[in-house]
C-alpha cells in the first residue's frame, strides 16, 4: 500500500464482489443488511472504478439455500435497488 492505495488483482477482486454480493443475497436479515451494508456499498464502488463486471445474483422466488433470514422476508428487488443507491451516494463523495 502506497499513498492510500493498493494493486489488487481484478480477477481476485471480481471472485470475491461476486462472492460477497452471493451470500449478501442468501442473508435477508433487517440487522445484517444495516451492518454489511456500507461494506458491499463500498465494494461496488471499488469494482466498478477498477472497470470490474459484477455479476449480481439472481433473484430467486422462495427460501432455498438461504440463512438468518427474516420474517417477513424483505424484497429482494428493494434490497438490490437501496444497495445500488448507497453505492451512488458513496462513489459520489469518493476521490478518484
């Protein structure tokens, strides 16, 4: 790390995005969405200034494969839209 910067591998970084944006989805709880949400916000901004494609994952129907949900389940597609503008707000106020 130099001057506040670092050389990550894109591939690396782009396995781990789609990693992290995979259990983000299978996790659909109000207290872990407040907590990782900064933290995925901030991810996608990074990958996408470093030209990354994220690869988001689909948006399935019901519970299958899912843990520490919440009951009602939260909307996927509201969940994929207020992290999409978090990640706005953030890349706005981030130097390039």
């Amino acid at each position: 790390m130099e001057n506040d910067e670092c050389k990550i591998d894109p591939a690396v970084f782009g396995a781990f995005v789609d990693a992290l944006l995979e259990r983000h989805d299978r996790t659909r709880h109000a207290v872990v969405d407040a907590l990782s949400e900064g933290f995925v916000a901030t991810v996608l901004v990074l990958a996408g200034r470093a030209r990354i494609e994220v690869r988001r994952p689909a948006v399935g129907p019901g519970l299958e494969g899912m843990s520490d949900i919440q009951v009602p389940l939260p909307d996927a597609q509201d969940r994929a839209t207020g992290l999409r503008e978090r990640a706005g707000l953030l890349q706005r106020r981030m130097p390039v």
